[in-house]
C-alpha cells in the first residue's frame, strides 16, 4: 500500500490501541502469571511499533530526491525532538496538576 494512502489508517489504528491500553490493563490487572506478563508486554510493543511506523512513511513522502535527504531527515527529527520536549513539559507541570490521576494501589 502508498504510505499517502496507509498513513491515515495507521495513525487511527496506532490511537485506538493506545486508547484501549489503560482499560486492557486495568481488566488483566489483578491477574497473576503469564497473562498479565503478554498483555503487559503487548500494550507496551504493539503501539510501540505501530506508531515507530509513522516516521518511515512520513519520510518516504517529504522525500523528492536524495539531494535533501539530510534536510528532510533533520526537519524531522528536529519536529520529533519538540514534540518529545512539549508532550513532556505539558505532562509533567499541566496535565498532571488539572486531570485526575487514579491511584496505584
């Protein structure tokens, strides 16, 4: 599949694993063994891979010609790295201090 075409339903898909990982884990949590280990192990690799999968794509379509591959490979990353800086500040000192946070028992 074009990953103009594959990269909508990637990015949909990537939001509604990560939207059911809280509740899969809240559901397995009290259970012991194998289970809470794969369903762990799951709702941390597969939106994990799912959304290390939107870069590549991302690339393929920025990239007209190998003359600007460093250009569009730092614009990227450069994009990346804010974003990584904002989704952290605004965690740490915002969201954290105006939304509830459940308790861990």
């Amino acid at each position: 599949m074009a990953p103009r075409r594959a990269l909508g339903p990637l990015l949909v898909l990537s939001g509604m694993v990560v939207a059911a990982t809280p509740t899969l884990v809240r559901l397995v949590g009290a259970a012991d063994g194998e289970l809470a280990l794969f369903v762990g192990g799951s709702c941390l690799f597969v939106p994990a891979a799912l959304l290390t999968a939107v870069t590549p794509m991302v690339t393929k379509l920025l990239l007209v010609d190998l003359g600007t591959t460093g250009t569009v490979m730092g614009r990227l990353s450069g994009i990346g790295t804010a974003g990584g800086i904002a989704g952290t500040v605004l965690t740490g000192f915002v969201l954290i201090s105006v939304v509830p946070v459940s308790v861990i028992p």
